[in-house]
C-alpha cells in the first residue's frame, strides 16, 4: 500500500498534468475559434486544414488522457489507486511513475499484451 506522502505526490503528478492538457485544450479552442483568416491560395488552405486536423487529433488523445487522469485521481480518493484491476496486487512504483494513470501491474499488462496479440493474428 502507498503511504499518505506517495498518494499526494502522484496527486499532485496527476492534477499538474491535468492542468497542463486543459490549458492546451483552452488555447487550441480559443486559437482556432479566433483565426478568421481566408486564403486565395488553395495550397495554404489545405496546409491550414492539415495541420487543423493534426492539432485536433493530438487534443482527441489528450482528451482520452484527461478521463484517465481524472480516473486516477477519483482512485487515489477512494483508496484503490496503486492496485491492480485484474490480479488485485499492488502495481510497482516504479511502473506508476512511469505511467500514473495505469491500472495494471507490469505483469498483468504484459499478459494482456500477449494476448491481445495473439487475438489479433
């Protein structure tokens, strides 16, 4: 079990990313609600929409990060965060340090690999 001190220090790890992905969103949104630029040049326009569309997919997998921080935090307040969901053992702090948001122990992830793989040939 994580001491008291570990919890806040991954809290605070979680809500300082968290911080930092709304903030982006926020200038992403602002920035692409402001421009109201219009090109002659076809050209511009699709490198404009192109690199639009990158912008926008990089935010979509932020997006999926932000529920899986808010999800970790909601397990560091319930007590659950550290555990692992398939084997119930405690997940390494190395590997929580490395990837906060985890719900899984390396073992149980690497299983879960495996098989993925093989489901997938």
């Amino acid at each position: 079990m994580l001491s008291q001190k570990k919890l806040e220090y991954f809290r605070d790890l979680l809500n300082e990313k968290l911080g930092e992905l709304l903030h982006e969103a926020n200038k992403t949104m602002t920035g692409m609600t402001a421009q109201e630029e219009t090109y002659a040049d076809p050209t511009d326009r699709a490198a404009l929409e192109s690199d639009r569309n990158f912008t926008l997919r990089i935010r979509d997998r932020e997006r999926k990060l932000i529920v899986k921080i808010k999800e970790a935090l909601e397990r560091i307040d319930t007590g659950t965060y550290g555990i692992c969901d398939l084997c119930g053992e405690q997940i390494s702090e190395a590997r929580l340090k490395a990837r906060p948001v985890t719900t899984h122990c390396i073992d149980c992830k690497k299983r879960q690999e495996i098989e993925e793989k093989v489901k997938g040939l």
